[in-house]
C-alpha cells in the first residue's frame, strides 16, 4: 500500500513537472533520479510499475543523496555559492497540490503500471 502511494505521488508530480516544462516524456533526453528509489530501484521496474512513462527507463540515470552530495560540495568550495542563489532564484515552483484536479489526478495514479 506504501508503495502504490508513492508510485501515485511521483508519477503524478512527474507528470505535472512535464506538463509545467511544455514536454512530453519523450522529450527528457535524461532523468536524474536523487535518492533511495534512484539507487535501490532499476530503472526499468520503475517503468514496468508506472513510477516511469514507457520508454524512459533507459534515459533514467541514478544520482544517489543529490542534497547531501550538494551540501558537502558547497562547504567544500563556498566560491559557488552565487551561481546557486541565481539558480534557486531563477527556479520555478509547481505546486502539483494546489492543482484543482489534484486529488482525481492522485486517483487516477493509484494503479501499478499505468
């Protein structure tokens, strides 16, 4: 049950991201995936479940604790602290919540391999 709450939220979140960005799936030339579902899940059960649209299990690419690996650079090298406040600042937040067709859309991803 866990599991399939989760396959809902990011399939969906993914979806809006891409809505958001004006891309289809077919579109993302590589997806980098941060975190325990990047690295402990091959690419192509992520697409067999639904957590992926078909045919971007191959252009997934694993990128582990993405925050972490993050922190430490910028400890490790302050100097590129300017660049990432432009970025953040430059950033656009999708706020797949608030989307009145939020929890239809949610429902709707409640379905391993859709």
């Amino acid at each position: 049950e866990e599991l399939l709450k989760v396959k809902a939220a990011f399939s969906q979140a993914l979806e809006a991201l891409l809505r958001a960005a004006g891309l289809a799936a077919a579109d993302v030339a590589c997806l980098a995936l941060a975190g325990a579902l990047g690295e402990h899940c091959p690419p192509a059960c992520l697409e067999e479940l639904g957590f992926l649209p078909s045919g971007m299990g191959r252009r997934v690419r694993a990128v582990g604790n993405s925050s972490l690996d993050g922190a430490a650079l910028l400890a490790a090298e302050p100097w590129r602290l300017p660049a990432l406040v432009r970025w953040c600042a430059a950033a656009t937040l999708v706020p797949v919540a608030e989307d009145p067709g939020f929890h239809a859309d949610y429902l709707r991803h409640m379905r391993f391999g859709v």
